[in-house]
C-alpha cells in the first residue's frame, strides 16, 4: 500500500507497486499478458461483479498499467486513476461518465489547439458540446454555464502561451454549480501544481509530455478527487443511478472510487482506450526523474525568457515567470516553484522571421511535441493551432508572429547560444 504522507519524490519512485511476491522484481515488470487466469468460477464471478479487486482482461486492467495510473494518482492526491492511450484519450475518459446528448462544457479558450478542436468540433458527433470562454473574465466563465454544463474545464498552464490559470477562482464556481472542474495538468505536473488542492474533481493529463519526459511514449491519465458527490444532484444519472451498461450497479455507491471503477469497468472496457504496458513501464521509469528533471526545467526556463525578454528581435515573451508578465503575482499561487518551461515569444519580425528562426534553430528540434529532456520549437499557427479561425487563435495565445519554445533540460548556456544564432539569422529588430 502506498503511503501517501511519504514526499513527493518518494512517490515518484515507489508509489503504486510493491515488489512482485511471485519474482520479487524491484522494478515494476511489463505484464505482457492479455487474461490473468482466475482462481475458479467464484473469483471470476466476483470480479466481474467488482466484489473483488483483481485483474481480468488488459483492456480493462493490467498490472504494468495500475501502477502507472495508482502512481500518477499518489503524486495528485487523488482517490484514484485510469491510464489511458493517449492525453487525448484521457479527455474523453474523463468527460464520459459526465456527459449525454445535449449536455455541454465550459472551457478555457487557452488550450492546447487539438483540445480546441477535439472539443468545438469532434465531441459534437456524440451530441456534447462545449463553449469557449476567457477564464479571467469570471463572470463570462459563470454565464456560459447553463442547466446542461456538466464540466469546466481548463489547463493550469496553458499550451502554447504559458498563462496560468485562477484554479481556486473556478472551483468555486464549478462547486457553486454542482459541477466538477477538471483541469489538464500536463504543462504543470503534479511536481509544480496539485489542482485537487485547488479544488479541482478530475485532473487529465498527457503522460506524452512531462511525466514520461523523453518523448518515447504516447499515453495519458485521468485521477479522480474522490470528493465529488455525483448523488447530490440528478445530473450525473451514470455515476448516481443504477447503470445499464453494467448490469445496473449504482457506481456512486462506491464511494471516492466511483469514477475511476465506472472508467474501468464501462469506460475502459466499452472505448478501449487503454494504455498499452510497454508504455506504461517507460512513463513509469520516467516519473522516478519527474522532480529533479521539472528542477532543471524550470531553472532554464526562466534563465532563457530573461536573457530573450532583453533580446532586440523579441517583442513579447510570455513566461509567467517573469515579473513583467500578466501572470506573475498568479503564478505565485498556483505554481510557486515555478511556472514550468513552456512560453512563447514573439517576434518583431512577424510571420517571416518566426518561420526563419524555426529553420535556423540547431539544438532545438522542430517537432509537435513539449516537455521533453530536449529543448523543442514549433510555430503554432502553422502547425499545432492550424486547424482554428483566425481569431480563437489569437484567443489561444498562438497567433501568426508567435513560437512555443519547450526549454529542455540541456546547459542553459548552450540553449542561449542557440537562440542567439538563430535570432540573428531570423532579424526582423
Ligand atoms: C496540454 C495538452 N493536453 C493534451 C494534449 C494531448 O495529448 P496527446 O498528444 O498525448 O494525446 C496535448 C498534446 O500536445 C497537450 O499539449
């Protein structure tokens, strides 16, 4: 059992597994088993009726893939989890056990722009909806949410602009509603930030990024508060009201594991996104690092935005580290270790010189990628945030004369160097 009073860096390496009793392997093993034999028809009886805790078919459960979900939650604080295949998969694990036809979310207009786009477009073909609001403006925030809301959602720092966003403000109006906030850690980590502690009911993340933090895996996470009561309201008749789908056992009669035994035995075993175990032993290894790495991050972030806050070609640089920055007194608050090391700049030159800088970069790798040991570059307009109109682009931070830079783990002095090659070759001063 893991002690969740141990700290975080001790979780990182030991929660959700104990050494295997059959091999006594330290490491966490890769199960690469599809079925677990049961002992005999009563044991498979009661874990199909979720009398008993155990594994019974890798879609649903898997050793490797638990530990990964069990450790992600002990670093949240959460009752528990479920890992996914993918960040966007996570997404939409999160958002089923909530939704129907016709119900809709509020969210952040600051999102990674494939959230966008899941969102206003993909989720519609399941009759859900979603409405885009700037989280700063509260009152904007409380008149979008409606008698079909279901969630509000936002992402701690924002992809791509590095904004912070006022968790404790919006869980007051999530629980004011009845409703639950879920909150994208992936930018922050739970090293930076624990939105549960701000109030958040579900955290998603994309276990692609930070948590596995080398850029080999694709997969995600959802962890549950455990907190939410999904009885007191009629608005949650899959956790609250006896449920079809598995032979109507009532989910919230479980108590703080009723979403995550729902995502399990419903979400998991009807969308079939899960997590694969190969990948969940690399995001696993990845974890052990996830303190000392998001340290170092942090530490180049901020040495890097100064030294481009002071550049001639930079117009704007937008970590919320800096004490210039809108953010700032926020970031205090909600990340005060640091305010991770994604942000964007822009540059004077436009369009033009981002696109040249993108090309002249050398250490940096140009890819659709952040949070990896390796500093990243990428010109969002054209790539990441390409699919959005022209204004929820300028609304997400990613307009044409903007690049995200995800500062790696490498010498700060070396990631400078770079960008003070590649400046001089975009010009535009
Ligand atoms: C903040 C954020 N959330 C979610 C996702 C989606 O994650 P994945 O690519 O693992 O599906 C991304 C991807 O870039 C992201 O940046």
């Amino acid at each position: 059992m893991t002690d969740t009073t141990q700290g975080f860096d001790t979780l990182a390496v030991h929660a959700g597994y104990e050494p295997d009793p059959a091999t006594g392997a330290r490491q966490v093993p890769i199960y690469q088993s599809t079925a677990y034999v049961f002992r005999d028809a009563d044991h498979a009886a009661k874990l199909f009726n979720l009398e008993e805790v155990g594994f019974i078919y890798s879609r649903l459960t898997n050793p490797t893939v638990g530990a990964l979900a069990n450790r992600v939650a002990a670093l949240e604080g959460a009752a528990g989890g479920i890992a996914c295949s993918s960040g966007h998969a996570a997404q939409i694990m999160a958002l089923f056990p909530l939704m129907a036809p016709g119900r809709n979310i509020v969210a952040s207009s600051r999102l990674y722009g494939g959230t966008i786009t899941q969102f206003s477009q993909t989720i519609r073909r399941f009759g859900w909806s979603a409405s885009f609001v700037d989280t700063d403006d509260l009152a904007a925030v409380e008149a979008a949410i409606d008698e079909d809301t279901r969630a509000l959602f936002c992402e701690t720092i924002a992809n791509p602009g590095g904004y912070v966003t006022d968790l404790d403000a919006l869980a007051e109006i999530a629980t004011r509603h009845g409703i639950p906030l879920i909150v994208d850690n992936t930018t922050a980590t739970p090293y930076l930030c624990r939105p549960i502690e701000h109030g958040a009911t579900l955290v998603v993340h994309s276990a692609t990024k930070y948590l596995t933090g080398n850029g080999t895996v694709t997969g995600g996470v959802v962890v549950d508060s455990g907190t939410f009561d999904w009885a007191a309201s009629d608005k949650f008749p899959s956790l609250s009201e006896p449920e079809p789908a598995y032979h109507g056992t009532t989910f919230a009669a479980l108590g703080p594991m009723a979403f995550t035994f729902h995502s399990i035995a419903v979400g998991l075993r009807d969308l079939g996104m899960t997590m694969n175990p190969q990948g969940a032993h690399y995001t696993l290894m990845g974890i052990e690092t996830l303190g000392l790495r998001m340290e170092r991050h942090i530490a180049n972030a901020r040495r890097v935005a100064e030294w481009l806050e002071g550049h001639d070609a930079v117009e704007a640089v937008t970590y919320a580290g800096l004490p210039s920055s809108p953010s700032y007194e926020r970031a205090q608050r909600i990340v005060p270790k640091g305010a991770g090391a994604l942000f964007t700049i822009s540059l004077k030159g436009g369009y033009e010189a981002c696109v040249k800088l993108v090309s002249a970069l050398k250490l940096f790798s140009h890819v659709a990628n952040l949070g990896d040991t390796r500093s990243l570059v990428i010109h969002p307009a054209s790539t990441t945030h390409r699919q959005l109109e022209a204004d929820q682009q300028i609304k997400a931070g990613a307009a044409p004369n903007v690049v995200r830079l995800s500062i790696g783990i490498e010498t700060v002095e070396d990631i400078i160097a770079d960008l003070e090659q590649a400046l001089a070759q975009a010009g535009g001063a």
